[in-house]
C-alpha cells in the first residue's frame, strides 16, 4: 500500500529567486509571485506546511498598470480617531512606496494567518534596480 509523502518544513530545499517588475503587470506579477511563495511550483506542495522559496522583486517602480487603475484605485488606512480615515491613490503610492505597491498586492494573495505571514516574510522588495542579497546567488526567474 503507498503512503502520501508528507515534507518537513525544515527539510525543504528553498532556492532564492529574483524577479525584474519592469514592465509588468501588477496583478500577474503579484500572483505569480505568490504562488512561488507558497510553494506551489514545486512537486512536494502541500497547502499546510510552508514548502516556498525566497523572492526578490526588484524595479518596482516599473511596474505597469492597466486602464484607469492609478487614479481609481485607492489605497486606505485608519488613525483610530474619529475621522481619521485617510486615502492615497496608486499613482501617488507609486510615487512615494513603490515596494509597498508589490507587497501589499502579494500579501493579499497569500493564506491569511500565520502560516500566510510567515510565507510573506521571505518577499523581499526594491524599488530601484539593487538588492542586497547577493551573497545568497539568486537565480532570474521569468514569468
């Protein structure tokens, strides 16, 4: 009789991947990376156990959106004060945050609860060309 294999987190083989958003769409990239985050490029996945690999996305401040998207899409947060909801657009958070433009696109698209923040701690994002984890000798990944 077979056995499902099962893989032990600390057993996983995770690679470093980094990924050039110049050019590219917000929404595809963010799944893509998402889904490498989780681990689903792998045979081994397993939707309970954090199997993903590493992801530095880099040229954030590249990335294209579609249709009237900078302008319509509003980003909005809270003071916990009374009337202290404050809205910025995408263009502006492109302007000022690009990394977070990226990054909160991913965060959405990953399980919500631990198991989600600890996939989402092993994105990395800049807006500029450079990053700093050479010393771990990323591979280009292209979707």
């Amino acid at each position: 009789m077979n056995t499902t294999y099962m893989p032990n987190p600390s057993k996983v083989e995770r690679k470093w991947y980094v990924v050039d958003a110049d050019g590219q769409t917000l929404g595809r990239l963010a799944s893509n990376v998402a889904n490498v985050l989780r681990g689903k490029n792998k045979p081994i996945f397993t939707p309970h156990e954090d199997c993903g690999d590493y992801v530095i996305v880099v040229n954030a401040e590249k990335i294209k959106v579609t249709g009237k998207k900078l302008d319509a899409k509003h980003y909005y947060h809270h003071s916990d004060f009374v009337g202290g909801l404050s809205d910025t657009t995408l263009r502006e958070m492109i302007a000022k945050h690009p990394d977070r433009v990226i990054e909160n696109a991913v965060k959405g698209m990953l399980p919500k609860g631990a198991l989600g923040n600890q996939m989402y701690k092993k994105l990395f994002v800049y807006a500029g060309p450079d990053h700093k984890h050479a010393a771990q000798k990323p591979e280009q990944l292209t979707f």
